[in-house]
C-alpha cells in the first residue's frame, strides 16, 4: 500500500470556496481535487524543464 504524507497549509477564504466548488463540480473531495491539480501543476512544471 502506498503511503501518502500530510501537508497543513493556509490559503484566502475565497480560494478555499473556489476549490471546494471546482472539486463539488469534480465529485471529488477537496483534499483529492487539490492533490491532482497540484500534480498536474508539478507535471507542467517538470515537462517545461525537461525533467519526468
């Protein structure tokens, strides 16, 4: 089983309730909506540079 690690952070409140909408929208939950759109974001990121 793979092991996922924690990770506390604080954004705006109207951050938090785009998200919550995106991730309704999604039929996910907030904390999985936010894990993909911060992989996807890290994927773009890596791609640019050349890196996987």
């Amino acid at each position: 089983m793979t092991k996922t690690a924690a990770l506390s952070i604080r954004i705006e409140p109207e951050l938090k309730a785009a998200l919550e909408r995106l991730a309704k929208d999604d039929r996910r939950s907030l904390a999985s909506y936010v894990e993909i759109a911060l992989q996807e974001h890290v994927d773009r990121k890596s791609a640019r540079r050349g890196k996987s």
